[in-house]
C-alpha cells in the first residue's frame, strides 16, 4: 500500500543524471534489469512475459551497446524497446484469448495489493503511473518512452493517480 501512496503522490525526485552515464553493460543490466523488471510486473501479470521482455530488451541494447551508450539516456531508451515488446505481446495475446485487462479486473481479492490496482488501470494510464511516479521518470521521458506527447504523457498520470486514489479511498474505507 505504501507503493500505491507512493504512486499517488508522485515522484520524489527524477532519475538522475548520473545513473544515466553508466559506461559498462554490466552497470547498466546491473542498475536498469530490476526497475525494468519491476515496471513490467506493474504492467501484466504473466511473468513468463516479464521475463522474456526482459531478456530481448536487454539482449537488444547489448547488441547496440556502442550506439547505446553514446545516448543522452540510454534508460529511456531501454524502457521504450521494452514497452513497445509488451505491447505486440498483449495484442497477439488478445488475439488469442480475452483481455488481459478483464482477467486482471475479475482477479478475487478484498483490498487490492499495489501491482493489480496498477494493472487494473486503462493501459496508457498503466504505463504512465508506473515510470513516472514508481520509476521516476520525468514526464518528458516518459512522454518519450510511450510515444506520445508530455501533454498527454500528463494527463495518463494525473488520471492514473485519480483513480489510484479512488482504490485507496475504498480499500481505506472498506477496512474501518
């Protein structure tokens, strides 16, 4: 729950500078696998999915390691290859069966723990909640990474936090 309060606030702070500038792969696996991990986790619930978006991201920026690390952030650019892999993932998975947003919304449960009040969110708004205000990517960086505008990269937020809030709100009231 103090992930969701976390969410709903806001940042504390963006992503620094200095984890931007990391020089080796291995720093980089080493600084960026957990968050990204952890941001797909947020996204879906099928973590045979997380891992091997995962895996390809990476394996993806290890192929382009010396182009990579000449980027300005090299972790926006990680995030974006690893959000737009989801994406196909989801689709083909529509394709196959129901929405992944319906299972998640019929999962049994009282108070909602922070990954499915997250995956319960509209899917931009999922995205948007999950690297601004749990990985800390500025808007514009986040804007950059789901391919939209910072306008709109705003508003995904300022709706995700609205309806965070509401969760919070109803878990916080149904247990008085």
């Amino acid at each position: 729950m103090d992930l969701l309060r976390r969410a709903i606030a806001g940042p504390g702070g963006a992503v620094s500078g200095d984890r931007e500038t990391l020089t080796s792969f291995p720093a980089f696996y080493r600084h960026w696998t957990p968050r990204l991990t952890g941001y797909l986790r947020a996204q879906t619930a099928d973590g045979r999915w997380v891992e091997a978006i995962t895996r390809e991201s990476l394996l993806a920026a290890r192929c382009g390691w010396d182009e990579l690390v000449t980027c300005e952030r090299p972790g926006v650019w990680l995030f974006r290859v690893a959000t737009t892999l989801l994406r196909r993932w989801q689709a083909k998975a529509r394709e196959q069966c129901t929405s992944l947003d319906e299972m998640v919304a019929g999962e049994p449960g009282g108070r909602p723990d922070v990954l499915a009040a997250v995956r319960g969110l509209p899917r931009r708004q999922r995205e948007a909640v999950a690297l601004h205000c749990l990985l800390e990517f500025p808007v514009p960086d986040v804007a950059r990474i789901l391919g939209v505008s910072e306008d709109a990269a705003a508003t995904h937020v300022e709706r995700a936090r609205g309806r965070l809030a509401g969760l919070v709100g109803a878990a916080e009231g149904g247990a008085r």
